[in-house]
C-alpha cells in the first residue's frame, strides 16, 4: 500500500496559480501525486490540507487548477478537460487570500 503524505498550506496564499506552483513543488520534491485538498485546522489555525500519495518514480506532470462556483460548473470544466485527455486529479476545497474557494485540479497530459 503507497504511503500518504499530508500537507498544510496556510489561509494567506495568495492566489490559486501559488497555491498551483506549491502542491506541484511538492510533488516533486516529495515523489507523490497530490490526492485531494480541503479547508482543515493546524494548531486551531485554518490551512488548506493536501493529501499526496508516493508513487514510483516517473513524471508526474503539470497541474491545473481551476476555481468553480456549482457542481454543473464543476462537470463542465472536467468534460472539456476530458476531451483534452487531461484527468481530474481532484475536485476540493482552498483558502486563497484568506477566503474559501472550490477548487478543481486536473493534470495536463
């Protein structure tokens, strides 16, 4: 079974492209695919959690994140991605510049 990996990134990020360039940071350095993200609490503190798990080598490739407002909002955005042969990574939650955002990510092929 891959080993899980959590992550805490704080309230203030200030963009959703920041928060982007972090989790594929991590990725990277941390030789795991992100898993989900959501609004979570770190010492009382709220923080975005990212959950990543270890794979075996190999690239991962670039994330794409996107804010959605509804659920219809969020199957369109993932049919057009899918039709670009891009997978849902996943579908979540993030604190960017300090407000809760839906968010969805997908991994460019």
């Amino acid at each position: 079974m891959a080993v899980q990996i959590q992550r805490a990134y704080a309230k203030k990020m200030s963009s959703l492209t920041a928060l982007e360039l972090t989790c594929e940071e991590d990725e990277a350095n941390l030789t795991a695919k992100l898993l989900s993200l959501q609004l979570a609490k770190d010492d009382s503190a709220d923080v975005t959690g990212a959950v990543y798990e270890e794979v075996d080598g190999g690239k991962l490739g670039h994330l794409i994140f996107e804010e959605f407002t509804t659920d219809v909002d969020a199957g369109s955005r993932e049919a057009i991605h899918k039709t670009k042969g891009e997978p849902l990574v996943c579908k979540g939650q993030a604190y960017i510049s300090g407000q809760a955002t839906n968010v969805i990510v997908f991994r460019e092929k």
